[in-house]
C-alpha cells in the first residue's frame, strides 16, 4: 500500500487526498469551480508576468516526467 499525501482543498481547505480524486487537487466540482470563479473574476490572478531569471533556479532540474508526481512524504 503506497503512502497517501493529505493535502488540503485549495477553495475550502478540507484536508484529503484529493489527487487520487476526479477533481484534485480540488475536494469536490463545487470548489473546483469557485475556484474557477475567483479567476474568472480576477479575484486571483497572477501578480506580475514571469521573467526568465524567475526560472533561473530550476534550470539544472533533470529532464522527465517524474517532476509532474508529488514526492512521498518522508516525514510519516
């Protein structure tokens, strides 16, 4: 049995697993499109545009999709 990773519902902030779910890392449809909502209404919305020196400290990251998958938590 592989380790789950809680995390918590970034529009209510309940605590799950949501990325083994349909609408992680959203708990439910609902909060996925609050969340929706929130950029559709510029209530969130990125600060300032990203510049190539923002990137600078990941350039030496190792090519690979194992980059897009959250790590184990070791701390458990």
């Amino acid at each position: 049995m592989k380790p789950t990773r809680k995390i918590k519902c970034p529009s209510c902030k309940k605590e799950g697993d949501w990325f083994e779910e349909k609408y992680g890392p959203f708990c439910s449809h609902r909060c996925k499109l609050v969340d929706l909502g929130k950029w559709m209404n510029e209530e969130a919305r990125i600060s300032e545009p990203l510049r190539p020196e923002h990137l600078e400290q990941f350039a030496d990251l190792p090519p690979g999709q194992h980059l897009d998958k959250p790590e184990p938590d070791s701390s458990a």
